[in-house]
C-alpha cells in the first residue's frame, strides 16, 4: 500500500497520538468555591469522573465543556486552561506585591 502524502489538515497517526498538554485551573477554582467533583460535574452536566480526568490532566475538555465551565466559573476560558504551565498564584501574588 503507498504511503499517503500529508497534505494541510491530515496528521499522520503519530501526530494524532501525540497529545498536547493542556495546563487548567478547575481544582483550584472548585476549591475556592468549596465545590465537590460531583457538585461541578451535576452543574455542567458531565460524570464526576470527568472532572477528576481533567484535574489531573488525563482528559481534555472539548470545546463544548470548555465553554459550559467557562460560563460556570464567568471566567475566560483561558483563565482556566493554557497550553503553559500557570504560574503559582503565591507567585503571582509576590510579585505584585514587590511591585508596589
């Protein structure tokens, strides 16, 4: 069997398995709302295991849940998710305290 060219928009299987890592914010944002997997997951309409896949970074979301826990948390979507990792918000919070 030849082998297919890739043209613009076809990825080869290997760049099909390799994934991107996709960085998120969900299990400091449930914190912070003292929310329960379960309680997140019941208000974007997704299994609470799908919560925990995503938290730990096994799991992207779609598009569509992106937007769903966007719209929850009335952030940004890339508030929440980034292909860099975010920086610690202590971090973020002494240096803008050294900048005073």
């Amino acid at each position: 069997m030849p082998r297919r060219e890739n043209r613009v928009g076809d990825a080869t299987s290997k760049e099909r398995d390799s994934k991107t890592t996709i960085y998120n914010r969900l299990r400091v944002l449930r914190a912070e709302r003292e929310l329960s997997r379960k309680d997140l997951a019941d208000a974007v309409g997704v299994n609470p295991q799908t919560i925990g896949y995503l938290e730990r970074g096994d799991y992207h979301p779609s598009l569509e849940l992106a937007f769903r826990l966007s719209e929850y948390f009335g952030l940004p979507i890339e508030a929440m998710f980034s292909p860099e990792p975010f920086q610690p918000l202590s971090e973020t919070l002494a240096s803008k305290n050294s900048r005073r």
